[in-house]
C-alpha cells in the first residue's frame, strides 16, 4: 500500500471508528502525523467536497439517485 492510498485508508479508518489521531495503528504505512496533515490539507482544498459531488454525479448519471424528494431552502 503506497503512503497516499495509506492516508485515504487511515482517514477513513478514524473517521468510521472514533479513533483518535494519536491513536492510528501503524498498519497503515504511515505516521498518525502525516495521515492528520493530508487530512487537513485535504480539507482545505475541498477534496472530500469534490469527491462527494463526484459520487453523487456518477449515481445521478446510473439513474441511482431521486432527486424528486429534495427540498429546496426557502
């Protein structure tokens, strides 16, 4: 597992149990350090944003989502 795929596996990992940063295991092939820096660095670039409006164009596209039901704020 290459460090990058390695951060993406850890963010997931923290963000899915609770985990605390300092906490990582080691199985991840990189510091609990460097998976909090990509993390934040990835935040500030609006990947996980990109990523969502990517899953979310890709399921429209599959006929997989109804936005029928979507409110819209007043």
């Amino acid at each position: 597992m290459g460090v990058v795929s390695g951060c993406v596996t850890a963010i997931i990992y923290v963000v899915t149990s609770g985990c605390t940063w300092r906490h990582l295991p080691p199985v991840f092939g990189a510091s609990w350090q460097t998976v909090h820096r990509r993390f934040s660095e990835w935040t500030a670039a609006r990947v996980w944003a990109k990523l969502h409006r990517l899953a979310l164009d890709e399921r429209s596209a599959r006929g997989e989502l109804d936005w029928s039901s979507v409110q819209s704020t007043p």
